[in-house]
C-alpha cells in the first residue's frame, strides 16, 4: 500500500472555456437589459391601451427566458466546476443550455411564420404610428446586446489552461492540427448571441415594412417579411441543434483531429487499435486510445507525442505489446536472451507470450525478478 502523496497523481477536471467569466457577466448583462425593456413596453403598452406594444414586451420576454437559462449555466458550470460527481466536469453544461436556446428559438420561429400567415390570409390594419417607435427602439437595445455578446476572439481563442502539458504551441504543426476553432467555440454565448441577432433581424425587417405600408400602401409586405425571417431564424435555430447536439452526444471535435492524434502515435510500428475522442468543454478535448506496439515504452513516450496538439486536456492511453512480433524475434535469440525476452514480451491479447509450461524451467528466474507467468497486460494510464 503506498504511504505517500499522491498529489502529483491527482489533477483537475475543470474544462470551462478561456471566457467564461466575461461570458457569463455580458449575459447577465443583457438579460437585465431585455428584462428592462420587456417590462417597459409590457406596462406602456397596457397603460396607452397599445396592444402593438404589449404583444412585442412579451415576444422580448421569450428571449429573455432564453437568456436567463445561459447565464444559470454559465453560473452553475463555474460553482460547481470542481464537484467530484461530475466525472468530466462542467464543461459541457452550455451546450445543455444551448439545446434548450435553439429549442425556444424554434419555437419562436414557428409562432412567427403561423401568425405570418394568418395575417397574409387575413390583414389586419396596422397602426404604423405606434409601430416604427416600437421596432425602432427594440432594434436599439438588440445591438446594444449583441455588442455586448459578440466575442471578437470567437474563432481563434485558444484553451485556458494547457492541462498537464497538452496545451503546448507548435506553430510548425500540420494544417489538421492547428483547425480546432471549432473546438474553441462556447456554443452557449453562440445561442445567446443568435437570440438577440433573432430579434434584431424581426426589428430590421419590421421596420422596412412598415416604412413599405406607411409611404406605399404595401400592407402585404409586413407578413411576407415575417416569412421571410421565420426561415432565417429556422436555420440559425437548426444550427445551433446540431453543434449542440454534436457536443452531447460525444462526436468528435475538430475536423481532421483524430487523424493528427493517430499520425503522432502511429510511428515505430506502433499501431492505434481503439480511439475515443469527444469534446469536455469549450476549447478541451478528451481522448481514450489503446495501441498495439511491438516495444511498448513508458506512457510518457505517447504522452510526448502528442505535445503541441491544442485542447487534449485529459488523455489517457493503454499500450499492449504484439505477441505474434515477440515470438518471432525469439527465434533469433541466445538462450540467455529468450528467457529475458519471454519474461518481457506481452500478448497481444494482454497476456504474456509463451506459455507456462514451456516457461517453467526459468520458473525460479522469474520468481527471482518478481515476474509472473499469468501477469496481466501492460495498461499505461495518463491523464495529461
């Protein structure tokens, strides 16, 4: 039983992305800000009898659920980042928020494009007096928000922190390697940032139309335009679904990373048998691989390897050793050598080559040297 630290064993799970915190607080902030707003026009709305103005303060009060919900996951995701229950961490956390946001903005979508239709089927008369102010002021806080939200380092931040040396810089690496901005992106400021886009884009093309039916009499465009960003704000909703729904479902991250990992371990005729690759949290990467090796080497060897392959946060590798290659070189060996080499050599099914009864006469060799004939197979774990 080891008596000693095992702090340098011991690491952390927290993969939250590199701005999280500046993430999180602009959120906030625009969630206050819709929140404002929303009651603002709800209130003035009931009180100068301007039903315009009510429906558009509770249209703004969807998007303020939506934004609420990635703020508490960017709160929930940093308290929480070092609860042990969490096996992985919290990283991922804003994509569970995200899902829900592309959800809602579905939704939001939907009810758009039916009273689009209703309306072009059944026109309504516009009090376009009332109107423009509305949309021209909801156009006004949707940029001040999205100002707010844009992350100018969206697609070239890098990790936070390079975790246990797997976050070195190698700006010599191939082109598969350095792609990880994919990988980088925190899908959960992306869905906040497309709601308010969302709205800004109803505020845009409200107003045209109602600029069109004030000076020309083209009553018909208002409800051709809320088609018109129903069909917009279903594709950004769809987006959204998928690169969410990629992250939760474990799909590899990156295009071209798994092939880099592979062309870093695969050298010396070693040979990649299993490899599990999956996103942990904004610009982390987890990765799981088991290689057959004729020498198999200490795990620092691979861990080495993949030095300078941004995001692999928490690697972890099994190495086997190949039993058909261990038999083969014995043939060519002193007797000396042979008995060194079968002590040695594993399986590649995890055993050790050659079986016991022809090892039994090095029997009290291999006592002597604390090997034993049913050892188990050579698993190397890192977690870098």
């Amino acid at each position: 039983m080891h008596s000693h630290s095992l702090d340098r064993w011991h690491h952390q799970h927290v993969f939250l992305g590199e701005k999280h915190e500046r993430h999180e607080r602009r959120t906030w902030a625009v969630v206050a800000l819709t929140a404002v707003m929303m009651v603002a026009e709800i209130v003035g709305g009931s009180v100068f009898g301007s039903m315009a103005l009510v429906a558009d303060g509770w249209h703004m009060s969807t998007h303020a659920v939506a934004l609420a919900i990635a703020a508490l996951a960017y709160r929930f995701a940093r308290t929480h980042a070092h609860d042990p229950r969490f096996s992985f961490g919290t990283g991922k956390l804003g994509e569970v928020s995200a899902f829900a946001s592309a959800i809602i903005l579905a939704m939001i979508a939907l009810f758009i494009g039916y009273e689009s239709v209703t309306r072009l089927l059944t026109p309504v008369t516009i009090g376009f007096s009332q109107a423009l102010p509305i949309a021209v002021v909801g156009l006004a806080v949707n940029l001040v928000s999205a100002l707010l939200l844009h992350d100018h380092g969206h697609d070239h931040g890098h990790a936070a922190e390079d975790h246990a040396g797997h976050g070195h810089h190698d700006h010599g690496r191939s082109h598969h390697e350095h792609d990880h901005h994919g990988r980088d992106r925190d899908t959960n400021i992306r869905a906040a940032y497309v709601h308010v886009l969302a709205d800004a884009l109803t505020s845009i093309l409200a107003i045209v139309a109602l600029l069109a039916g004030r000076y020309y009499g083209w009553v018909w465009l208002d409800p051709f335009m809320g088609i018109a960003g129903t069909a917009v704000i279903a594709a950004w909703s769809w987006s959204l679904i998928r690169s969410a729904g990629a992250v939760l479902l474990d799909m590899v991250p990156g295009e071209g990373l798994a092939d880099a990992i592979r062309h870093r371990l695969e050298t010396g005729g070693d040979r990649v048998s299993d490899l599990h690759l999956w996103a942990l949290g904004p610009g982390h990467a987890g990765l799981i691989v088991s290689l057959i090796s004729d020498h198999p080497e200490a795990p620092e060897t691979y861990k080495a390897r993949l030095a300078g392959i941004d995001g692999l946060s928490h690697v972890t590798v099994e190495v086997h050793g190949c039993q058909e290659h261990g038999a083969n070189a014995a043939r060519g060996l002193t007797r000396s050598e042979r008995i060194a080499s079968t002590t040695s050599t594993l399986g590649c099914n995890g055993s050790w080559s050659g079986s016991a009864e022809r090892l039994s006469p090095f029997r009290h060799l291999m006592d002597k040297n604390g090997v034993s004939i049913d050892g188990r197979s050579n698993r190397a774990a890192i977690s870098g």
